[in-house]
C-alpha cells in the first residue's frame, strides 16, 4: 500500500503522492523524474521527491551485484560516479564501498515489454552493452572507464546506454520539448539518433525508425521512472 502523505526532512511543508504530467527534476536525487512523485501544494513551492527518494529503503540490494546491500546516503559524493549512468551522484544515493547509484538507477526494471503494430518487443537491462548504443554509437559511455548499463532488445537491434537516454532526457528538459508531455523528448530524441546515423554503413532502413521510436519511448520512461506494470515482467 502506498504512502500518500509524507514529512520529510528536506522540505517544510508535507508532500503529497501526485501525478506530474512533465518532467521534473526531483529535489532528493537531482535526477529528473515523470509521472508519480512526492510533491508540495504549496504555490510557492516548485518540490518533488521520486516516489524512492520520498521513501527509501535504507537498505537496498540489486541483482547485478551478488551479496552486496546497498546502503542509502542523503548526500551525494563530489567526483563520483553512478555506476548504472555514469552521471554524478549529486544528491540522495546508494553507496556501497566505491559503488554509488541513483536511487532512481537502482530501481530500473530489468524488462520492458511492448507490442508495436503486432510486433513484440522485450527490452532486456544488461550490465553493459553487446553492441553500439544507438545514441552514442559506441558499446562503452567512457572508454577505459565505465560501460554503463544498457536496455537490448531480445533480437539486438535496439541498444540504448542508460547514462545515454538519461542525458538526452535533460538536454530535451532544458530545451523544452517536454513542455506538454513526454512523447515531445522522444520525438526530438529519435531525430537526434537519425542525424547521428546518416550516411553511416549501420543506417537504418525507413521503415525501422517507427519501432526505434517506439523502444526508445520504452526506455525514456522506464529512466524517467514512468513505466506502467503491463510493461514490466
């Protein structure tokens, strides 16, 4: 059963489990989320809280890494990296020795299923990538340094980091095109990938680009903490 109300420490006034039809950036984590949040009524007020950060698990275990508990920090660790993203821990956290995750990274469904046109697809979350992403057209986020963790579709044509979606999330927040909802982000986001595969020798064929809109629309919400359970096995 969820908790509807809540008080918590990082704000004055109580916060209320609401819906938010466009991103936000969450005040505990600083990642950005969609959809169910902890959330001031106050007017003058602009907070939200994931649902995780508003109510987290002190201690929290992932299925990448065998016999390891993850304990949750409030605060974030200047120079380090999310081992799921590998963007910087900057806010509320999970750290475990020199392992830190976003909150919102641990808690990313492994599978993402869907049916496009009478197509199934499953979305599969693996440790690191087995080919290019399609975003950053490259199988590492940094080489040498992080791999990141990706969404493989099960026929291995769709290849997404998390770190990648992640950062086109933002710059499409900043940019705007998330103003009325997410499908503006995503729209925005396969024209990028477009661009970035033109005139290359993996080009996509026309054809194609309706299902990568669509995977790509899976993952945008699944890191945006938006995915709805029929999705999820």
């Amino acid at each position: 059963m969820k908790i509807t109300e809540i008080n918590h420490f990082s704000h004055h006034h109580k916060l209320e489990l609401s819906y938010s039809g466009t991103p936000y950036q969450c005040d505990g984590c600083k990642e950005l989320g969609f959809g169910s949040c902890y959330q001031c009524n106050n007017e003058k007020c602009d907070f939200h809280l994931h649902e995780n950060c508003g109510v987290p698990k002190p201690i929290a275990t992932h299925s990448f890494f065998k016999n390891i508990n993850f304990k949750y920090e409030k605060k974030g660790k200047q120079g380090k990296t999310c081992k799921a993203c590998g963007k910087g821990v900057q806010g509320f956290m999970y750290k475990s020795k020199d392992t830190y995750l976003h909150p919102c990274c641990l808690t990313l469904p492994s599978t993402l299923n869907g049916n496009f046109n009478g197509r199934s697809l499953r979305l599969n979350l693996e440790v690191k990538a087995s080919t290019k992403c399609l975003i950053c057209q490259n199988k590492e986020i940094s080489k040498g340094k992080l791999k990141g963790w990706a969404y493989i579709s099960s026929c291995g044509k769709h290849c997404y980091h998390v770190g990648c979606v992640n950062n086109m999330n933002f710059e499409n927040w900043k940019m705007g095109y998330f103003n009325q909802s997410q499908s503006g982000g995503v729209t925005n986001g396969l024209a990028f990938i477009k661009e970035e595969n033109r005139g290359s020798s993996s080009g996509r064929k026309e054809n194609e680009w309706p299902l990568m809109g669509y995977a790509l629309n899976l993952i945008v919400q699944a890191v945006l903490g938006a995915v709805v359970s029929s999705w999820i096995s």
